[in-house]
C-alpha cells in the first residue's frame, strides 16, 4: 500500500493538526481544531481534502469542521462513542476493524480515558500512530470521561505496539511535561538528551511531535506505570502541579 506523507499544522494555542497526503494530491486531516491554518496549508500546497478524522469530541480538535465541511463536504470519521457530540454526522470506526485511508491501511484502536469515546488511529505500515489527548511525550490526557482503570487499559495498548512506532500527539506540552518529571525528581541522563533535543527544536520554531512508542516506554511514568494505583499517582501529581 502507498505510503502517507505526513504534516502538521499548528492551530489555536498548542494544537497540532495532521495532515495527511498521499502522491496524487488528496488528503486526509486529523483533528481539525481550526479551519483556517488547514485551508491555507491546503491552498498552499495544492492538496485536495477527501476524508476527516477525529480522535474524540473536544472542541479544540473538532470546531474546525463546519469551515472545512462548507468547502470540502467530505466524511467525518469518529468513534460510535463521541460521533453523537460531535456536530456534524460522521461514519463510524471502532477496534478490530481495518480501514483504507487513501490507500493505506488503517486500524482504530478505542482508548477510553481522556473521553469514553477516544480513538487512535494507527497505520501500521508506516509505524504512525496518531492518539490525540490519550498520551503525549512523557504525559498523558487528564480524565474528562473515563475511569483511571479505562486509561490504564488504553495505555498499555499503546504500549504494546512496536517501540519504533512514531507517536504523533494532539498538543505541545513536551517541556512542561519533562519540567514536571524533574519537579517530581525524575533525573537521568536520558531526560537531560530529550529536554536538550526539545528545546533546540523550539528555538527552531520546530514540533516535539513525533516521540515513539521505545522513547516513551523509557521515560513517561504514565505509560511506565505498573498498575492502575501508579498510574493514579502521577495523574494526580499533575492535575495539581504547576
């Protein structure tokens, strides 16, 4: 199957939306929580829109839909848990079901916690994974929704996937993230590399998205966290921290 080419755009404060193209032009957007830097990127880059995916309900990944939808009507994919509160009609997608977004394979994967419908979308050929707010680089999404047992679940299927796999992620928390581990006395040369990575790519005006599923398995206590208790703990350290 073709291989995607991937693009983010940056929209609203620190969202990122992902864009991706194939060699004949079209393409597919992923959490669109802005319409206006997708359209621009669009024009700007000759793409023509044919599908939309939303890894879950929350406005800053969906209220760009109504300006996309007025020039491109096009499908809107989400889980059957979220697709009633999203705006717009959408097809359903759910686990143990492959899907062929513009010629490559895709598998949904439900990740309940951050909202009960939570989606990720992986394509395995390309070793991508796009999870939304389920788990960033050395974090993960707060509970809006689901229950610490449902994250707990979600995160060790992501764990499981192949450690090369990039993990594209909805938001740019990285250095808050690694500044919250040191705060927690989380030290080590490996934090030292990624933060000093992090920030030469900031000043670069550049995303820390992607980080991969080997990365994350070294440093994140979230997806580290043995059981649901562990997991708990460094939730909560950090719905409190500042």
């Amino acid at each position: 199957m073709a291989k995607l080419k991937i693009h983010i755009v940056h929209a609203l404060q620190d969202n990122f939306v992902y864009i991706l193209s194939n060699a004949q032009g079209e393409c597919a957007v992923i959490d669109p929580g802005d319409a206006a830097p997708v359209c621009e990127f669009l024009e700007r880059e000759k793409l023509k829109l044919s599908l939309i995916l939303c890894t879950h309900h929350h406005w800053d990944h969906t209220d760009g839909l109504g300006g996309l939808l007025e020039k491109f009507p096009v499908p809107v994919w989400a889980s059957s848990g979220d697709s009633q509160k999203i705006k717009f009609p959408t097809v359903h997608v759910g686990e143990g079901h492959d899907y062929a977004v513009l010629g490559t394979n895709m598998r949904a994967i439900e990740v309940p916690g951050h909202t009960l419908g939570q989606v990720s979308y992986y394509f395995p050929e390309m070793q991508a994974l796009f999870v939304g707010d389920t788990l960033f680089s050395c974090g993960c999404g707060r509970l809006f929704e689901g229950t610490y047992e449902q994250l707990f679940g979600s995160l060790k299927k992501l764990a499981a996937l192949p450690p090369s796999t990039e993990i594209f992620f909805g938001h740019e928390y990285t250095l808050r993230s690694l500044q919250f581990l040191r705060d927690q006395g989380v030290t080590g040369s490996a934090i030292d590399e990624y933060e000093a990575l992090c920030q030469r790519k900031q000043s670069a005006g550049e995303p820390t998205t992607p980080t991969t599923v080997a990365r994350e398995l070294e440093l994140n206590p979230f997806l580290k966290a043995k059981d649901v208790d562990e997991l708990k703990k460094w939730r909560e350290a950090r719905n409190v921290w500042r």
